[in-house]
C-alpha cells in the first residue's frame, strides 16, 4: 500500500506481489496457486483503479462547483445573441415582403395599354392626313376645272375648304391631345418606376449591410443581393431610356399643335383672300390659292411622316416595357431565393436556440451526476472496478460435465469391449457341417455373431449413461446412435483383426491413443497439433462423438443423419477390405499364424481360407528350366539371408532407441507433448511395418526355393489341386443357384396352391 501511494506521490518505485509456489508438493498444486495469484493480482489492480477514479471524481465535483455559474452566463449570453440574430432575420424578410409587394406588375399593364392607345390614335391621325392630302388634290383639281366657273363655284370651295379645315384642324387637335395624354401618363409611370429603383437600392444597400451585421454571414445571401443590385441597375437604366424617349415623344405633340394652329390660320387667311379677292380671281386668287393648297399638302404629308416615326418610336417602347417587365419578374425572383435562404437561416436559428435550452435544462448526464449537479463517485468507482458486464448466452445447454464427457468415454468403452471380442473370441469360421461355405459367407458369419454381441454392448453402454444421468433430447437416437456406433466399430475390428491378424489387434489399440485426441472428444479440434487436425476426418470416434453429442444437447441442421452415414462408410470400407483384400492376403496370415504358433508364449488360430502358396508364374518357370530356375532363387535367397540379420537388428534397435528418446523428449517439453506422442505411434507403425515386409520377403523366396526343389510330379499335382478348387468353386456355385432356384419355385407353388385354395372356397360359398 506505500508503494501505491507512493505512485500517486511521484516514487518511481513499483508495486510487487511476492507468490512463492512450491511445486514438490503436488502436480495439480501449481496450477491452483497460479490461479489464486493472477486473481488477487486483478483483484488489487481493480481495486487501486476504482479508488484512484473515485478521488478523480471527487476533484471534477470541486472544479464543476467552480465553473458552474461561468457556463450559465456563456450559455444567457450565446442565447441573447442567438435571439438578436432571429430578429434580423425576421427583419431583412419584411424588408423583402415590401420590396416584392411594391413591385407590381400591374403598373406596367397600364403602360402598355397607354402605348397601344397612342398607337391606335397615330394611326387615326395618319388616316385623317391621308383623306385630307386626297381632298386637297381633288380641290386643287375642282379649282382648276372651275376657274373659268369661279363665281358660280366660289361659295361652294369655300363650303370645302372650311369642311376640309375643320375636319384637318380636328384631326390634328385630337392626334395632339393623345399623344399629350399618353406622354403624360408614361411620365407618371417613369416616375413611378424611378421611386420603385431608389427604394430598391435603399433597401439593398440595408440587406447588405444587415448580411455583413449578422454573426455567421451566408454565402448565398450575399451573393442573392449582388444579383439583386445588378437588376436594379438595369433597370435604372431603363428608365432613363424611357424618360428620353417620352420626351421625345412630347416634343412630338407640341409639334402637332403648332401644325395644326398653322393650318388653322393658313386656311382662313385662304378663305379671307378668296373673299377679299372674289373680284379679282382670276388675276389673283388662283395663283395665290394654288400656293397654299400646295402648301397645306406638304404639311399633311410631313405630319403624316413624323406620325409613322412616332409609331417606330412605340414599338420601341413597347421592346423596352417587355424588357422591363422580365427585369422585375428576375428581381422578384431573386427575392424569393433571398427571401428562403433567410427562412432556412431563422429556422436553424430556431433549432440552436431549442437545442441550447434543452441542453441547458435537460437531465440526459443525471446517471452520471448526481442530483445536485456533481459526478456520483460510487458510480464511477464501481464502473472503473467493473468496466464491462459479461452477458452469457447458452446455446445448446448441457447439464454437467459428465454429460458433456460422456459421448468421447461411451465410445471409449464400446471400442474397448469390440476389441475385447476380437482378442477372446475365434475369428476363424471352419465349414465343418456346412457345405459349399465360401471365404464371403464365413466372414459374414462371424462377423454377425460379434455384431450381435456388439450390438448388446452398445444398448448395455448407453442404457447405462441414462440411468446414471446422462443428459439427453433424445434417448431413442442417443440409444440407436451407440448400438449403430458399436455394431460400426466391430466391422473395424474384425477386418483388422482378421486381415493383419495380431498387427490388426496392435492397430486396434493404437487407434485408441491416437483417437483420444485426433476425434476432438475432449478438446476442441482447433486446438490440437497438425497432425491430429489431418487425421480427425479419417477416424470413426470423431462422427460418432458428434452424433452422440446432437443427442445430448439437441440437433441442428442434418448433422446428425451426416455423421450417422460416414459411420456407415467406414463399415462398409471395412466390408470391402474383409471380403475383397483379405482372400490375397492368405500367404501372410499364414507367415503370421506359423510364427507366432513357433514362439509359444501368443495364443493364435490356423488360418481357413484355402489359398495357394505357389503363384502359377513360377509354377510355369519351374517347369520351363528348373535349373536356371533353381540357380536365380537360390543365389537371392542366400543374399537376403545373409542381410536379414543386420535388417533385423538394425529395426530392433530403432524400434527401441528412438521411442526411448522421443520419451525422454516428452518428459522434459510440456509444449510439443501431443507432437511427441504422435511422432512415437507413427514411429511404432513404421518399425511394425518394416519388419513385416522383411518378414514377408523372406517368406516369399522360402516358398520360392521350395518349389524349386520340387519335383515334377509334385508340381503337376499344385496345378491339379488348382484346377480342383475351381472346379469344386464352380460346382459350388451351381448348387448354390439350383437352391435359390428351387426355394423360388417351391414359393411360387405354394403361392399358386393359396390361390386355388382361395378361389375353391370362394365359388363354393358362391354356390351356398
């Protein structure tokens, strides 16, 4: 506890715990003590940690009280500008709503219905000029043609003349007159226009001062009042056009009245001179009267060319009101998007004001703070003492240990007890009192016997395992999987047993050791060495465990079905080598047989199977050249009894030394222990394997050399007993099939008797 403080106080020195352990005491003693330290370690390291956060707590609790009231006047001062800010906002969209309301596009309606009325009066005007230009030709014709007639004429040119002045002078008074109004009416909307531009440039000089004001200027509010600038400057430009044009226009108008009033006085100075002249006409009046009907017939023509320039002059107004009007539908637009982007802003507004007084008031932190607005320190020291909680979820559930070790030691037990049956039992079937029985029936026959009894074992080893307590969902399947199992094992057992003879049975118990670990009975497969991870899928304990496992803790998917039928495959594996690999292998089961009959100390059984100890190739050879024959063999026979003893020993002594080393390894490596005990059986297998080939080899050139010293009729008398046994097995064959044939036809004719029987009673009740 010093040296923890210490810690905390800035000593460099670490905390230790001193364990002492001793190992003479007990091999399972360490592993306990080792245990108890690493949890007291945690124990202490938890402890020291959830104090530690304890006092940090403690001392965020005294520095929170301090700064307390400095977040709660940040957080006043952040929401009065958060407040200020929604209120220019709200202030810049009113400001735009009067903009927009302002800009009516109404006012340009009337425009262009004034200029279309100016147009229309022109065009009467110029109508009216035409008609007075024509009547004037025809009264300068009249005036002409009548000269002679003047005086009986004179008060009716006069009638003319004032009819053709009053309708000229009222002609050019009204042309005067609209054009007058007109010019008026588009000065007032010039006007008008002009005030719209001056606010609009107020009050987006006030939007751009207001945009600069605000605490977190938009982009896209700036550069709407840019476009909104540039549109009013357009604008203003369009109307000083107009304004230039409208005066134009007016000049135009006073120029039309002058005209008229012109007229006016030529005419009746006309009308004066014809009265004054009457008299005098023909010296004076015609001439004088031909000037100014001339006269008056250049100035309709010239007011009627400026009244086509007038109408020139309003399609270009017309052009430039058009323009005008898609000016402003682009402002209005334009303050649309202004005029969202500034919703969008309040609304965010809005949404930081709420956010800021729900953080302000909210209770979110009270698991961690307490009530009074401090950390909880029992609540964190117990969360740094525990940072995390385990939640265990069982999938497949299995009662005890027991239940979950019982699938690896219940096939344990029934391939122990099937090779108990092949060590104790005779496996060699005679045909004494059975005739015709093949190398194929007798191994049947006897294997049936030993699944007979294999099959009791299995129901007596899982019945057990329900009795005692064993966990099962299924005790039927777990029942049928052991008898299946143990019936399976037995097939092994008995092909290895009877095809290898003893080295069968050695196989049969290694096969015990080497499937304790490879079958992933006890620890998972995962976590065996290479060697076992290759040969789990070759082992019949591993699909049996996993049927028995389904069994006991519940089934998934077909895995069950699966393992049940690579249990199958390795029975009928076993079925073809026993009866198809066996019959050849009759030459080493009796090497087999006759050696351990010669030690002495094995008890061993004669081998049944009928089989030939001379091939028919050498049989041949023999009868071909028996002295070259003779030679070969005996010089290879001599060679390889000379090594034989040197192969001998030298196996031997392999077979010894390198166990005892890999056993030495094994005892002082507590790391490679499965390796060690893998590399010893397959060493085993290998030093077996070989001396049974030299054994084999040896055996094969004996048999050799004694053909050889056979003599001829002995030979022939091999080759007879060959053609005997396939004539006895062809024999054999066809009595076999004469019974089938006879069984199916006595079946068929008790079939037929029941059939006649049955049709007899059924017409004699037919006839009752």
């Amino acid at each position: 506890s010093d040296r923890l403080a210490g810690l905390i106080a800035g000593d460099d020195e670490r905390p230790a715990l001193e364990y002492y352990v001793n190992e003479k005491a007990s091999p399972i003693a360490p592993k306990v003590t080792d245990t108890a330290a690493n949890t007291v370690d945690r124990q202490v390291n938890a402890t020291f940690v959830s104090t530690v956060s304890e006092v940090v707590a403690q001392a965020v609790n005294q520095a929170e009280a301090q700064a307390s009231d400095s977040a709660d006047a940040a957080r006043a001062k952040a929401d009065r500008a958060l407040a200020d800010a929604q209120d220019a906002v709200a202030s810049i969209r009113s400001a735009i709503a009067d903009v927009t309301d302002a800009d009516d596009p109404m006012d340009l309606t009337g425009v262009r219905a004034t200029l279309d009325d100016v147009r229309r009066l022109g065009a009467d005007a110029a109508s009216g000029l035409d008609s007075l230009s024509g009547l004037l030709d025809t009264t300068r014709t009249a005036l002409g043609q009548t000269v002679g007639t003047a005086s009986t004429a004179f008060d009716t040119g006069n009638a003319l003349l004032s009819q053709a002045n009053a309708k000229a002078t009222g002609a050019l008074a009204s042309a005067a007159g609209a054009i007058t109004a007109a010019n008026g009416q588009v000065a007032g909307s010039l006007a008008t226009l002009q005030d719209i531009t001056d606010r609009n440039a107020t009050l987006l000089n006030n939007l751009k001062a207001l945009s600069e004001a605000l605490p977190d200027s938009s982009g896209t509010i700036i550069q709407a009042i840019d476009q909104l600038q540039q549109a009013n400057t357009t604008l203003d430009g369009t109307i000083e056009s107009l304004t230039a044009l409208n005066g134009t226009i007016g000049a135009t108008a006073t120029d039309t009245g002058a005209l008229a009033d012109d007229l006016g006085t030529a005419t009746q100075q006309a009308l004066d001179a014809s009265a004054q002249a009457r008299s005098t006409l023909n010296a004076d009046a015609w001439p004088a009267l031909g000037n100014g009907l001339g006269a008056l017939s250049t100035a309709s023509g010239t007011l009627g060319g400026q009244l086509s320039a007038q109408g020139t002059l309003i399609d270009q107004a017309s052009l430039i009101v058009d323009q005008l009007d898609q000016a402003l539908l682009q402002t209005t637009t334009a303050l649309s998007d202004t005029d969202a982007a500034l919703a969008r802003v309040q609304t965010r507004l809005g949404t930081l004001r709420t956010d800021l007084d729900a953080l302000s008031s909210a209770g979110t932190l009270d698991a961690l703070f307490g009530g009074d607005g401090t950390l909880d320190e029992r609540k964190i020291a117990d969360f740094m003492l525990s940072p995390t909680v385990l939640d265990e979820h069982v999938v497949y559930p299995v009662n005890s240990y027991g239940s979950g070790m019982a699938p690896l030691f219940t096939n344990l037990a029934m391939w122990a007890g099937v090779f108990m049956l092949v060590a104790l039992m005779k496996l060699e079937a005679d045909d004494e009192g059975v005739e015709d029985l093949t190398a194929t029936q007798a191994y049947l026959g006897r294997w049936l016997l030993l699944a007979v009894m294999a099959a009791a074992q299995g129901l007596i080893v899982t019945v057990g395992d329900l009795v005692i307590g064993v966990q099962t969902v299924s005790p039927v399947a777990f029942v049928a999987t052991g008898v299946i199992a143990s019936v399976t094992y037995s097939a092994v057992a008995y092909m290895l047993a009877t095809t290898l003879l003893h080295v069968g049975k050695a196989l049969i118990m290694v096969m015990i050791i080497v499937q304790i670990p490879g079958a992933g009975g006890m620890y998972p497969i995962e976590m065996m060495p290479g060697f076992f991870r290759a040969l789990h899928p070759f082992f019949p304990f591993t699909y049996a465990i996993d049927a028995l496992r389904e069994t006991i803790g519940g089934f998934y998917g077909d895995v069950w079905w699966t393992s049940m039928a690579h249990l199958l495959v390795f029975a009928a594996v076993a079925f073809a080598v026993g009866i198809g690999v066996r019959p050849r292998l009759t030459n080493v089961n009796r090497l087999f047989a006759r050696q351990i009959a010669q030690v002495g100390i094995l008890s061993g059984e004669p081998v049944t199977l009928r089989g030939h100890e001379y091939p028919i190739g050498q049989i041949l050879r023999v009868l071909g050249d028996r002295a070259e024959y003779r030679e070969a063999i005996v010089q290879r026979a001599a060679a390889f009894e000379e090594l034989y003893p040197r192969l001998r020993r030298g196996a031997t002594i392999a077979g010894f030394v390198v166990p005892v080393v890999l056993a030495v390894t094994f005892s002082l490596t507590t790391d490679a222990k499965l390796a060690m005990l893998g590399a010893w059986t397959v060493w085993v297998l290998l030093i077996i394997a070989f001396l049974m080939g030299i054994e084999l080899m040896r055996d094969h050139l004996r048999r050799q050399v004694e053909l050889g010293n056979l003599d001829d009729e002995e030979i022939r008398v091999q080759l007879a007993l060959r053609d005997l046994d396939r004539t006895r097995a062809r024999r054999a064959r066809r009595r076999r099939r004469a019974r089938r044939a006879d069984r199916t036809r006595e079946a068929a004719r008790r079939i037929v008797e029941t059939d006649l029987i049955g049709l007899h009673d059924s017409k004699g009740r037919h006839q009752a």
